[in-house]
C-alpha cells in the first residue's frame, strides 16, 4: 500500500513538473492523474496493489472533505457574499462532469466488452 501510495505521489510530482516547465493553465496533480491513467489504459489492467490502495482511499473518501467543509464555515461571510457565482459554478462543474463521464464511459465500455468476450 505505501509503494502504490508512493507511485501515485511520484505521479503527482511529475505532473507538477512538467506544469512548471511547459507552463500549461492545468494542475500538476490533474497531468499526474492523466499520466496514470496512460500508464494504466498502455498495461491494460490494474495492478492489484493499485486496486487496494484506492479501495481504501475511497472507504475513507469522506475524511477527505473534512477541510473543506472547514474552510466554508471558515469562510461563510464570503460564501454568502458570492453564492450566486458560486452556485452557477457548482451546478455547471456537476452538469459538466456527468458528460464527461457519460461520454468517457460510452468510448470504454465496447473495450470492456471485447476483453470479456
């Protein structure tokens, strides 16, 4: 668990350099997350210590929210100063991220049907 924890952490650091050295608008750890899912899409499976590392991270998924809900009531003067930008921005990331996965979603799943079958 700590050597996939590792990988992923390792993922995240070349992600950031190579943001710092192309100067691309996106987060280091979002290309890190990208070079991952390269690698993973190039072996074709997921490795078993990959497997376990994420099915504990996403048992404890909630823990991961604890700062941010800090940070809002930290915050709560801006936030009801800014709900409407707020709220549009929420409600368009969501609608966003529902097509994105639908779409992602339709291109794999004849892959994971061919492997199957």
């Amino acid at each position: 668990m700590i050597a996939s924890i590792a990988a992923l952490l390792v993922l995240q650091l070349i992600g950031t350099i190579i943001i710092r050295f192309t100067g691309l608008p996106f987060p280091g750890p979002v290309v890190g997350m990208l070079l991952l899912f390269a690698y993973l899409l190039w072996r074709g499976a997921t490795p078993t210590a990959f497997e376990a590392t994420t099915r504990a991270l996403l048992r404890n998924l909630a823990l991961l929210f604890v700062p941010a809900g800090v940070g809002v009531v930290t915050y709560l003067k801006a936030v009801a100063d800014q709900w409407v930008a707020l709220s549009i921005t929420l409600i368009a990331s969501a609608v966003i991220a529902i097509v994105v996965t639908g779409f992602v979603l339709h291109l794999l799943m004849p892959r994971a049907a061919r492997s199957r079958g």
